[in-house]
C-alpha cells in the first residue's frame, strides 16, 4: 500500500509506503491552532515508511516543545506532518489523496475542546492524553 499527499498549492507532496497506524482527532487548543479547525486529524507514520516526493525545501518547521514540531508549507501554510526527533512521525490526513486506510480510533483532550465543537462519531474519548 503506498499512500500519497501534498498541500493545497501543490508545492509539496509526500508519500507512505505501508499503512498509517494510530489515527486520532486532538481537540486541546494548540492543535485547534496550528489546525485551524475544531481538532487535529492524523497518523502515526511506521518508521522509514515516509519521503518527502517534491517540495522539502519548501518546508517550514514549528518546533512545538522539545523535539516535537509541525511541517508547514511555506506557501500555502498547509499543516502537512508532525516531526518527533529527526523523523516524521505521523501526517495530517486531511493532506491524504483519497482514502488513507484508517479512521478515527480515539478523540484526545477532549475536556479542552471548543464550546462549538461537537464531536460525532462512536470512537473513544479522552478527557487528556490516553492511557498507556
């Protein structure tokens, strides 16, 4: 399974070759942030499954705590990936073409979600970060 996306320009496309793990809606402020939305929606990448395909050097990192960051588009401002370390560690799947093989598994932070937000769905709810 190869799953491929990019941002809203064009500018920057991506690639994952294996299939997505561990997706989640985050619903805590700086995700409703760096989202522009009612939550985060991504997945964790496996390890050495993912390559920037076009674009990386159009790349803007945030480094959000620590190691941790966000990879934007310098162009459109699309919020593409989340790096831990050095690596990828999971893509926004609102940045996916087509069909990313996974659903929402668990909604986190929920008890700092927007008065607005309304969350739908039957997968679980976590009023912070998930057990285990």
């Amino acid at each position: 399974m190869v799953i491929v996306g990019g941002c809203f320009c064009g500018t920057v496309r991506y690639e994952v070759s294996g299939a997505l793990q561990n997706a989640r809606a985050c619903h805590c402020s700086r995700c409703r942030k760096a989202f522009g939305s009612a939550s985060s929606a991504y997945a964790e990448v496996p390890q050495g499954a993912f390559r920037w395909t076009q674009g990386q050097d159009q790349l803007t990192v945030f480094a959000s705590s620590g190691e941790w960051g966000l990879t934007f588009c310098r162009h459109c401002g699309t919020t593409l990936a989340g790096l831990g370390g050095d690596r990828v560690h999971g893509i926004t799947l609102g940045s996916v073409d087509g069909d990313p093989g996974v659903e929402i598994s668990m909604h986190i932070f929920v008890d700092s979600k927007a008065p607005w937000d309304h969350i739908g769905g039957d997968a679980p709810r976590y009023p912070a970060r998930p057990p285990g």
